[in-house]
C-alpha cells in the first residue's frame, strides 16, 4: 500500500471508503526499526524474578497489611546492597521515595533505621519546586506524574546510581487523572514508564485493592486494569490462610511478563526493642500457593437463628424416627423449652405432614417428614422405636440410646431426673415408654385440654 492511500473497512464498497486523514496527508512519516538492527538484551532485575529494573511494577493490597514495610525493608536492602529474602543477590545502589501518607521524621526514617538502612543513600522526593511567572517567587506543590515526569529524572540524576523509585501510593499522585479511565490512566503512565526504561530505574507503584472480593486477582488492583496491564512485574499482599494467629501475611506473584514466578512469601510484622519497638518486616521461606485461594474471602460463619433455628433441628431429629403423634411432639417440645408457636414455625419451615392416624378412636393427628421417595415409618412402629430406644425427653439427644444400652431411670424419666440435680426428690414414678403408655397420655393430655386431641393448625 503506498503512502496515503484510504484505508477501506472490510464491510464498506470502494465508493464507501474514508476520505483521507490530516494525517495521511500533513507530511507525518512512520518510524520502523528493523528488528536485525535490534541486539538482544537480557533483562535487568533489581530483585531477580520479582521486581524488574528500568520497568513499572504494582505492589497492592487492602489496608493494614504491612505494604509500606514491605517497601521500606525493600529500599533498605537496596542502600546497603543487602541479598533479598529469597536469597537472591542484591546490588547497592540509592532510592527515592514518594510517601503521601508517612511522615518522615516520626515514621519513615525509624522505620528504615530499624530495617538497616543507609539512610544516606535514600532520599524522599518532598515536593515540586515551580518558578513563578510574574513575582518570581517559586511555587510548591505535590508531585505530578502528569507534569513532573521530566522533574523526577532531573531527581534521578541527583541521586547517584538510583535503583529504586516508590510511589506510595499511586492514586495520590494521578493530579485529577480518572483512575478508572482505562485510556487516561495509560496515557499518564506511558512517560513514566519512558523514563523507568531510559534511567534504568525500578518504579514501584504502591495500590489499595478494590471491594470486588469475587474478581480475579489481576482484577483486584483499585481504578482501572491499566495499572496492572502497563506493569511488567505485580505483586499482591494478603493475609496468610495457613497461620491460625492471623498475624502472617503473603506476598503473592500475580503476573510477571519476563520471568516464571510461581514462589510466594510470607512475612510478619516482629518489634524491635533496641530501636524503639518500630515493626520490622521478618521473612518467611518461600513457598508455592494458589493465589485465587489466598485471595478469596473467607466464608462467612453461617447464623444459628436462635430459637427458631434449635426448633428447627429439634422438630427435623424427633421426626426422623418416623411417624409420631401431634401430642407427643407438643408434649416434648414443652419439656424441651420450646414454646407451641415457635414449633408451630418450625413445622412449617420443614414443610411437616399433618394426616390422621388410626391407632386409637377417631385417631389422633399424626404428624411426619415430607416424603422423599421412600414411604414415613408408621406411627406404630415410631412409637414401638421409642419403647425400645428410651423415653421422650426434652433433649434431643437423649430421644435415642445407642443399639445394645439399656436406657438409664434419669432417661426413661427427665422430670425425675431434673429434680435429682435440683438435690431434690421426684414423685414422678420411673417407667418405661411403651405403645399403651403414650395412648394413654394422649387421651389424658386431651381430656386435661378440654378437647379429645389437638389441632394440628
């Protein structure tokens, strides 16, 4: 295609193809670079496999995790060339920092006095000096990626062999850029990254993680996927699943374009007495985990309900026998502390089956599970399980015995039973459950109600 001819969209007839751009026609010329004229390079790493020199990298996670240690146990082993925690070789060489949130004299410098460093070797990048206009005063404000990216190299060169640049955090120096505005954010970040590859600098871009727990963890990191995507190298911060005291964090590799990266390291935030109790970063061996798992939130505790929940369960044990009559449901419920409405509730919740029974004149209401493919035990057969499993109580756990045991006389008789741990003496008599006997106290408990049997509604 020579130079200026229109371009024509595939779904577009030769008479439907754009006029020419300006651009096409202003003079502009394309810059290739023949790719047998480029010579290979190996790529530089300020800490080998984790954080590349002369590209961006983002490090992010929620509050409260430790990631302004992290980057300041990072510049510290920087100015003294000290080998990473991984073991790794380190060269020495000097650091900028730009913290918005730290104050240096009361936070910053203890905490690299405490993690080793030479302090001599880390300068922090306070403000933008702007020579006034008219007065020709100088003005200040706050660092600008959108304006002082030339400022920062003048920084760089000041600093001899700078290494390291952090940014803690990024979205504090965006000056209005929309952090969720994909194009604005690269557009912003594109010198910044110009400048990490000339100067041989590594950027550290210091983020928060949004609320969207159920996202990817490339995803996670807050404002737009640029941050991530312009990044070579992103590490992510988070809680230790594995430590049962909460205290262990990890950090976790998320996505590295020029090296395989598939270890994990955990730390702890450990006082140091000799310098004022300031936390200091204690590493962990490095290890290999899955990062969606590390990522995910934990699983809410689910609620009991109360009452209406131990109804619930309750109801769901006593039926599972089988068929039992309403009487006796309603009898051991108000043994078992459960008032008539809250039952009433649980019956309907379990969707319970109310039909008649005839065991004895005009059969008593009987009520059972909904059926699940197989038929309800018969209510016969309920009530013989209790004359051979133990006596109706008001714990659940004591409805049933295990097979082979003969039920105890505080089982086979709860209201005995509770007056002996009172210290007093029961006249309840001690007897067993039989067929007749709950007959019996059905026709007894109805006559004492003023009705033949209860209704089941």
């Amino acid at each position: 295609m020579t130079h200026g001819t229109p371009i024509a969209h595939s779904n577009d007839t030769p008479d439907q193809q754009l006029a020419p751009s300006k651009s096409s026609v202003d003079g502009a010329e394309p810059e290739l670079v023949s790719l047998a004229d480029v010579e290979p390079e190996q790529v530089e790493w300020l800490w080998p496999d984790r954080i590349p020199l002369g590209k961006l990298t983002t490090l992010s996670g929620d509050p409260g995790l430790g990631k302004s240690f992290l980057t300041l146990d990072i510049a510290a082993r920087v100015s003294e060339g000290r080998s990473w925690p991984d073991e790794t070789a380190n060269e020495r060489g000097s650091v900028i920092l730009l913290s918005a949130e730290d104050d240096l004299a009361d936070t910053i410098r203890p905490r690299l006095s405490a993690a080793g460093a030479d302090v001599s070797q880390i300068a922090a990048y306070q403000a933008t000096h702007v020579p006034g206009q008219q007065t020709g005063k100088s003005k200040t404000r706050l660092f600008s990626i959108r304006r002082d990216v030339l400022v920062l190299r003048k920084a760089i060169e000041r600093q001899h062999n700078c290494r390291l640049i952090v940014i803690d955090p990024i979205s504090a120096y965006l000056d209005g850029t929309d952090s969720h505005n994909n194009a604005e954010l690269r557009a912003l970040l594109a010198p910044l990254a110009e400048l990490a590859a000339e100067c041989r600098v590594a950027v550290v871009m210091v983020s928060h993680l949004n609320k969207s727990s159920v996202q990817p963890a490339m995803y996670r990191t807050m404002g737009s996927i640029a941050f991530n995507a312009v990044s070579r190298c992103v590490l992510m911060v988070a809680k230790d699943k594995r430590d049962p005291t909460g205290r262990k964090r990890i950090i976790l590799p998320i996505k590295n374009n020029l090296a395989r990266m598939d270890t994990s390291l955990p730390y702890v935030l450990q006082l140091t007495p000799d310098d004022g109790n300031v936390p200091v970063v204690d590493w962990g061996d490095k290890t290999v985990l899955d990062v969606e798992e590390m990522l995910s939130p934990d699983t809410p505790k689910k609620k009991t309900g109360g009452k209406g929940e131990e109804a619930k369960n309750w109801l769901r044990g006593v039926l599972a026998m089988g068929q039992v009559p309403a009487n006796t449901v309603r009898r051991c419920a108000k043994e078992a502390g459960i008032a008539f409405r809250t039952l009433d509730r649980a019956k309907q919740v379990l969707e319970v089956k109310v039909q008649k029974e005839g065991l004895v004149k005009d059969g008593p209401w009987i009520w059972s599970l909904p059926e699940k493919g197989t038929s309800p035990t018969p209510v016969s057969e309920t009530l013989a399980a209790f004359e051979t499993d133990g006596a109706l109580c008001s714990n659940l756990e004591e409805n049933a015995f295990s097979e082979g045991t003969e039920p105890t006389k505080e089982r086979q008789n709860p209201k005995g039973r509770q007056a002996s741990e009172r210290g007093g003496e029961s006249d309840q008599p001690v007897r067993n459950f039989n067929q007749d006997d709950v007959v019996n106290d059905l026709l007894s408990q109805a006559a004492e109600d003023g009705a033949k049997e209860y209704d089941p509604f």
